[in-house]
C-alpha cells in the first residue's frame, strides 16, 4: 500500500495578520474527501512519521506516482512542487465489540 507526502509552495493570504497560509516546503498529507467534490483534500504533515487514519492510499506505486504528477492541491493553500511516494502498512488496534456471557 502506497501513499504520497506532498511538499508545498509558499501560499499568501490577503487578510491582514496572517498574509502566509504555507511556508515553502511544509508537508502535506493527500486525505480522502468526504464531500466527495474533489479528487483529495489534505493533512498538514507534522510528523513523517504519523500518518493520518484518513490518508488516501494507493495499491501501486506506479497509482501513487500518477497521483503525485497530476494533483494540484486542496485546500487552496497547498500548492504542490514535489511529492515522495510513501510505503505505508494499516495498523490495528483492540476495541471492545461486546460481551459474552460468564
């Protein structure tokens, strides 16, 4: 399973206080949408190491790849000029489902 990590351009706002949004070279992961209206929004990468539960993940590297080349980024703040295609495997952890009777 495969996931990409984006790196961003630098991204302006006009308000007053906060005129940048994205430094150049912050870390983006790509997430599903749940509105369903665009290809993938995104995750603020903090941690190379910790990714998001909602990443958008690919079968192939070759599917990443694809990804990583066409992408032009979600929310208007990310503004991609790279990408690494990431190897990634799902984790699991225990959760009560119920009870069984004693």
């Amino acid at each position: 399973m495969f996931t990409v990590l984006i790196e961003s351009d630098e991204a302006r706002s006009g308000a007053k206080g906060k005129p940048i949004m994205t430094n150049k070279g912050d870390k983006f992961w790509p997430t599903v949408d749940l509105d369903g209206w665009v290809e993938a929004s995104s995750s603020r990468c903090i941690d190379e190491n910790v990714v998001p539960r909602n990443t958008l993940t690919f079968l192939t590297k070759e599917k990443a790849e694809e990804f990583g080349k066409r992408w032009r980024g979600h929310p208007w703040w990310v503004v991609p000029i790279g990408y690494r295609v990431i190897e990634i495997k799902p984790t699991f952890k225990q959760v009560k489902d119920g009870y069984v009777r004693v």
